[in-house]
C-alpha cells in the first residue's frame, strides 16, 4: 500500500483521489480483461456448439447416404440372385426336355449305324484291289 503525506487534518485529499482514481482505472482494465476472456469463451463456445452441429449434419447426410447405397447393393443381389434362379430354372426346363426327346434307344442307333458305316467300308476295302503303284492306306479295325 502506498504512503500518504499527512496534512493538517488527515491524508491529502488529492493524492487520495488520485490513489482511487488509479486504481479505478486498474480495476476497469481488469473488468475489460474480463469482459473480452468471457466474450472469447462465448465466442469460443458458439464455434464449437456450430462446429458440433455441423458434424452432426454432416454425419447424419454421410449415414443417408450410406444407407442409401447399401439399399441399392442389396436390390442389385436381390437382381442378380433372381436372374441366376430364373437362368437355373430355364436350364433344368431345358435339361428336361433335351431328356425326354434324347433316349438311350437313339444313342444304340446311333452306334449302329456307326457300325454299319465301319462294315461298309471294311467291304468296299476289301473289294478293291491295291497295287504296289499306289499304296494308298486301308482301312482296317
């Protein structure tokens, strides 16, 4: 604390006020100071309560989005899936009616008159005569 000079009835008044002025202007820079870290807290506070809800949008917009392009992956299976059925389905149709139409009974025509071609041909062989100029192959089993 600062001295005052003693006067006649006490301290002198205008070093008093002067004291009291002083520190008035002290305090009111500390109330500044104050004013101006709260306002810098509020603000702060403000940008970050703005900052937190943005984010929240932003990731509320991001998960519609996601889940929209998850709902269209799974029509796009549920697409595919239903093709390679009807696919299976037009096979097995296809299968079935290849079956009835194609019988072992044909596939034994079949090997007999592969064999009659075979005896065919073993008798036309037999038939010509080959000679020595030309030596062409013969058909034998």
């Amino acid at each position: 604390m600062e001295g005052f000079n003693i006067v006649k009835k006490g301290y002198s008044p205008q070093e008093v006020d002067e004291y009291i002025a002083t520190l008035e202007q002290v305090i009111k820079s500390y109330k500044e100071k104050d004013n101006a870290i709260k306002n810098a807290i509020i603000t702060a506070q403000i940008s970050a309560d703005n900052l937190l809800k943005n984010a929240k949008l932003e990731i509320a917009e991001y998960k519609s989005h996601v889940v929209l392009q998850l709902k269209h992956i799974y029509d796009s299976i549920e697409i595919q899936r239903s093709r390679v059925q009807e696919f299976q389905e037009e096979y097995n149709d296809m299968l079935r009616k290849y079956l009835k139409v194609f019988d072992e009974s044909d596939v034994a025509a079949i090997y007999g008159r592969i064999e009659t071609l075979e005896q065919y041909l073993r008798e036309l062989n037999a038939s010509i005569e080959i000679t020595d100029e030309t030596a062409e192959p013969t058909l034998e089993d």
